[in-house]
C-alpha cells in the first residue's frame, strides 16, 4: 500500500508541475491586455550578462493598453529597447529618456483566432504531459504486481491514477476554456 501511494505522490508532483508549466506559457499568449508576464522571457544584456528583464526594472501595467518600464540605471534605457525588440513579441517600445513606454495594439479577429490556436496546442502539449506521467505511474505499479503487491492492490492503484489523470486534464480544460473567452472578448 506504502508503494502505491508513493507512487500516485509521484504522479501528482509530475501532473501538478504540467499544470504549473502549462499556467506559465498560457501567460505569455497575450489576449489584448497590457501584463508584465508578456516580458517574461526578455533578457537584457547587464554588463556581460544576460539578465531577466524583471531583475533590472519595475514594469508596470498603467493601463490596459500600456506597459511601462523603469529600469534601475538609465543606461539600461537601450539595451532594454533593443532587447524588446529582438525578442519580436510584435511590440514598439518608446524611450522617452527616463522609462520605456509599450503600447499594446488591439487584436485583430484573426490574430485572435491563432492566439486561441496556439493556446490550444499549448493544452494540448500539458495533456500529453500528464499522459506521459499516467504510463510511468503505471509502469511502476505494474513492476510492483510483478514483485511485491496483489493484483487487487494493483488494480486500485492503476484506478486512482487514472481519476487523478482525468481531474488534472479536466484542470487543463477549465484553464483553457478561460483563456480563450479572454482572448475573443474585445
């Protein structure tokens, strides 16, 4: 019994960190609206080193239409210009000599149609993630009815793992429906 739950503890952590990674790139799809985790994935270059956009400024959303950055050294101005722009998010950064200012366009009906796409197959990559994560569980539990624990204790084993696959890819279901109600609202 002790194995088994090991086991589904296993698999939980492994489902859980789909979800968490499929939360993280569903962040990154815009739906419109100003967020700082669009620039998630900038890197500036900080005196030799390539460094998170987020540990050399403040950015802040003024409104739903608007990014602002602030770095910490002015002369960070540039670089973070030039950085925004070879990330090639479709983003114009404005430097206005004291912070950069970021207009979002608005989405068009069609650029809103690939961005529910793109989520989509994001979803789709999260559910084959907790696929995956459900074979391995049973892999395991199958190698343990080999060696230690009854094929009744095995059979309740493979059950709960599936239950706990079906509530997490029904998670993932939940997150997308939300992100693309949010992408077509205009």
């Amino acid at each position: 019994m002790e194995e088994i739950e090991m086991v589904l503890d296993m698999a939980k952590e492994s489902m859980s960190s789909s979800i968490e990674h499929f939360k993280k790139n569903l962040g990154k799809i815009r739906a419109g609206r100003a967020s700082a985790s669009m620039l998630d994935t900038i890197y500036v270059d900080y005196y030799g080193s390539q460094t998170p956009l987020v540990q050399v400024s403040n950015i802040n959303t003024p409104d739903a239409r608007t990014l602002s950055i602030q770095p910490w050294e002015k002369a960070m101005l540039e670089p973070i210009g030039k950085a925004i722009m070879q990330a090639n998010l479709g983003l114009n950064p404005q430097n206005n000599g004291e912070l950069i200012m970021i207009n979002i366009p608005a989405l068009t009906e069609e650029r809103r149609k690939d961005l529910v796409k793109q989520s989509r197959a994001e979803g789709e990559d999260a559910k084959v993630s907790i696929r995956n994560a459900r074979k391995e569980a049973n892999d395991e539990i199958k190698t343990l009815k080999e060696d230690t624990i009854s094929d009744d204790l095995a059979k309740g084993g493979e059950d709960n793992i599936q239950s706990l696959t079906d509530s997490y890819v029904k998670k993932v279901d939940e997150l997308l429906d939300i992100k693309e109600a949010d992408i077509m609202k205009v």
